[in-house]
C-alpha cells in the first residue's frame, strides 16, 4: 500500500489493514523459509507496508494528544 492510500483509511480500517497484513507478511516468511516464494520482492513489499501503517498510527496518536 501507498502512503497516501494509508493516509485516508479510517482509525479502524487501518488497525484491521495492519492486522491482516502482518498475518500475511509472518505466512510469507514461513513459507519462504520452508520452499521459495514464486515473488520473494512480495516480502520486502509487506513488510514496508506493515512499517508505514505503523507510522501512520504513531503519527495519529502524536497528533491526537
């Protein structure tokens, strides 16, 4: 997902996003680590999506205080 995608996804819809998408990026590894991935690039795609959302929900706790 793209910044700015990330930016207007509500409060709710962005936890649950980040949820899923952790859940996705673990079965990735673990199944990379047992038979390669077809698009192994997927991993590194996931998991800087997993660490903009995450920035993102820092950003709108930061903002909220």
């Amino acid at each position: 997902m793209k910044q700015k995608e990330i930016a207007q996804l509500s409060a709710e819809e962005l936890k649950k996003t980040l949820t899923e998408t952790r859940i996705a990026y673990t079965k990735m590894k673990l199944n990379h680590a047992v038979a390669n991935l077809e698009a192994p690039h997927k991993i590194k795609e996931t998991r800087r999506a997993v660490a903009r959302m995450i920035t993102e929900t820092k950003n709108r706790n930061t903002n909220a205080q």
